[in-house]
C-alpha cells in the first residue's frame, strides 16, 4: 500500500465512474479491505466510496431496498428492518461481530468479500434477494450467484429484498460450541411458507460451511407441496446434517456442526409443523 | 471529485478535526488512523490487537463508535474525530469518566479509553439503555482483568447522572 499514488473520494455515481478501474482498491467501511491490501505492493489507487450516496433503507415498489453503504448498524436498527419478515433483517444483522464492528462493517463489503462467516450472503440468499450492481457504464439486476460470477467488474449499488416473503415464518441463529471456538461457528437461516397443512414454499441456508451460502434445492423440493403429515422431520434433518458433514469432512468440528444442524432442523421444522 | 495525491515526500495530505481543533497533516499511505492519532500526542487510544478485535482504540467519527486499527489514516479526511482526551481530563472528568472510576470498573485501565469511547456513543443514542443494551454495545470492547459487572453497572451509573443533568 506504500506505492499509492492516489486516493480518489467521489462524491457520486458519476465521478466513480470516471475513476472505476479493475486496478483500484475499493474501500468502504475498511473492516476488509485495508488490513489485507496493507502489504500489496502493486496497488497504485484507492477508491474511497464512503460519500457515494448509497447509505439508504426504503420501500420501494415490492422490495425492501438497503443501500449498498449501509452499515450493520444501521440495517439492525432501522425500523422498516425490524417491521418487516418479522424482524428477520435486523436479528440477524445483530449477529455481525461486535458493536463497533456493526458500526463499520456494510451490507455492500459482507457479499462483496466472499468469506463463509459473512452474515449478508445467507440473508439474502435465504430471502431470494437481488442486487443492484453498477458496471461503470450502467446498472444492471444480479442474484446472488450470478454476482459472484462477474464481482471483480461491478460495484454493488443496492440489495432488493422482495416483500412477498413478508409474513413466511424464519428463524436465524449463529451457534458454536463455545464463543471463543469461532472454528465450530454455524449460521442457520430458514424461512417458510406454511398455509394449513402444506408447505408452499421452503428455503433453509446454511453459512459458515463453504465460501457462498449452502442451501439444497433438491432437498427443500422433497418438502414443497407436500402434506405436513406426509414428511419425515427425521430423514430430513439427517439429509442436512449429512450435507454439512460432507462439505466439512476435514474440519476439527465436524461432528459437533452435524449433530448441531440435525437437532435445529429438526426443531425448526417441528415448531413450524406444529409438532 | 476529491482526491488525495502523494506529495514528494511521498505522505499523502490529509485535514481534518481532532477533539474540537483543526488539523493539518502528512500520512503514510499504510498508516493506520490509530497510529496517526498516537503519533499526534494522544496517547490515552490504545493499540490493543490491531485487528478490530479488542475495541481499545475506539473514537468517535462523525458521531460513531469505530475501532482506529482498522482504519487507514487517510479516512479522517473531512472528518469530526473525538478520542478519549476530547471527553474531560484529571481535573475535570466527563461523567462517563467519573462513574468509571467512582464504580471500581477500572483495574489495570487499558481498556477503559475504549470502554468510555463506546459508552459515549451509547448513551448518546440511548440515554437510557437496559442492561442487555448496554451488553450489545459493549461486546466488542474486551477487558482481561475484571468480570464485566462493574463496567455494566458505571454505564448506569453515567447514564442516570447524564439525565439528572
């Protein structure tokens, strides 16, 4: 980082867009990006985007739209976050870190830097979100998967969380054998449509196992459009727990994260099936 | 479009206000915002882990509670900084400051400035926090010699003298 030449602070989307180079460093809330380029010798630029005006929560059409600056913070305590998907957005933004890291740390930077404790990539997975990205010319809507295809190109502008998931039942909750064994940490996020006896629609991602979120389409389709009766919570909860076992074979927590997630599966599904 | 170039020294130019007065700089493009600060005098924000881990570097930037070590000194361009020396000193104590000390929340004290610094913003946001607030705002400023409960029990101390005010 010693050979930075220049520091540009652009003020909106069009100044960014004259600096906006694949060469360039670009730092938000500087949890990530500072302290591991610090050594990067080659770096000549840096793009601080803190000014751009993406520091934002609204309604907007059927979306709840979050600017791509806004902080953990921010997102924990705002309150269309708290109204909406029962509290969903705002109880697991609590989970981010610490205070001062919530304070720092934006929805923008979690999916941008791919890590497998980051918090924002299995929300929104988890409610179908889509982003809002700028390629330097124009914007354009990614999903999630499709924007860690082309995420070295593009600036993330905004995520569109749709509102029809608003009355789905979720639950979220980061668990680790002990605080401080950060190793054995897993985030579970479930969402579900339940009308009656059957599911209409079904969506339980887990993080903390891979890079991007872990979720099984395959499994959730076994449970889709089926009578509440007819589904074994058991042989469900064991296809999870086998899907994390296997991602997590080398890792010293293995068995720990396997039992964990079949048990809270399984309670999931139980508390939604009325059990 | 602002930009910050390197001048031939190779530091890059920054201003920006520090406890209430205006500052004029040069930086490393490497440095971090907590080295600057303590290469500026005010030795009271510490270097605890220098990896956003330990809150001992805590300030206040525009209003909110951010760890320093994380930050590369350039950021505090155009920004209103406040570190433990802008709340009060020996002779006149910020009630924050006071309620840590008349409540025995301080042992060996490294991790006090820190402690203060979010408890500050804190109490500014919330004027009356219940304890798990006062938790959740604390959980990212640690301290190795004491259990915590004195700490919880100086914010509410600090906070009923700021609101008898």
């Amino acid at each position: 980082m010693n050979n930075i030449k220049t520091v540009y602070i652009p003020q909106n989307i069009k100044e960014f867009s004259s600096v906006f180079s694949k060469k360039s460093l670009i730092m938000a809330g500087s949890t990530y990006s500072f302290k591991s380029f610090e050594k990067d010798k080659e770096l000549k630029e840096i793009v601080s985007i803190n000014n751009l005006p993406l520091k934002y929560i609204k309604k907007e059409s059927n979306n709840i739209v979050i600017g791509a600056l806004s902080t953990f913070d921010d997102i924990e305590n705002s309150g269309l976050c708290k109204k909406h998907f029962f509290g969903f957005l705002s109880h697991a933004s609590s989970y981010c870190s610490s205070q001062l890291i919530r304070n720092m740390a934006t929805l923008g930077g979690n999916i941008a830097h791919p890590n497998a404790f980051n918090i924002m990539p299995v929300v929104m997975e988890t409610l179908n979100g889509k982003l809002k990205v700028f390629d330097g010319k124009k914007y354009k809507i990614l999903s999630l998967s499709d924007y860690y295809n082309e995420r070295n190109k593009v600036l993330i502008t905004e995520a569109m969380i749709p509102l029809k998931y608003d009355k789905n039942l979720f639950y979220f909750e980061k668990i680790s054998r002990t605080k401080t064994s950060w190793e054995s940490y897993i985030t579970f996020s479930f969402r579900a449509d339940v009308k009656k006896t059957k599911i209409n629609d079904i969506r339980l991602v887990f993080g903390s196992v891979k890079a991007v979120p872990l979720y099984s389409p395959e499994i959730e389709k076994e449970m889709v459009s089926r009578d509440i009766k007819d589904i074994n919570v058991e042989e469900i909860s064991k296809k999870y727990s086998d899907l994390i076992y296997s991602v997590a074979s080398s890792h010293k927590y293995s068995e720990y994260r396997k039992e964990v997630t079949y048990n809270t599966v399984k309670g999931f599904l139980k508390k939604i099936f009325g059990r | 479009m602002k930009k910050l170039l390197k001048n031939k020294e190779g530091l890059i130019e920054i201003g920006f206000r520090l406890n209430g007065t205006e500052i004029k700089t040069s930086v490393k493009p490497n440095e971090t915002l907590l080295e600057l600060i303590r290469r500026l005098g005010y030795k009271g924000t510490k270097k605890g882990c220098d990896t956003g881990d330990c809150g001992s570097c805590t300030i206040i930037i525009d209003g909110i509670a951010k760890v320093s070590c994380l930050l590369p000194a350039f950021y505090a361009e155009g920004k209103e900084i406040i570190t433990i020396e802008g709340l009060g000193d020996v002779s006149n104590p910020h009630p924050i400051q006071k309620a840590y000390a008349d409540s025995g929340a301080v042992q060996c004290g490294f991790c006090i400035p820190g402690m203060i610094m979010t408890t500050k913003f804190l109490l500014d946001r919330k004027p009356k926090p219940s304890d798990s607030d006062i938790k959740h705002a604390l959980d990212g400023n640690l301290c190795r010699c004491t259990g915590y409960v004195k700490q919880i029990e100086a914010v509410k101390i600090a906070a009923s003298k700021i609101n008898k005010k």
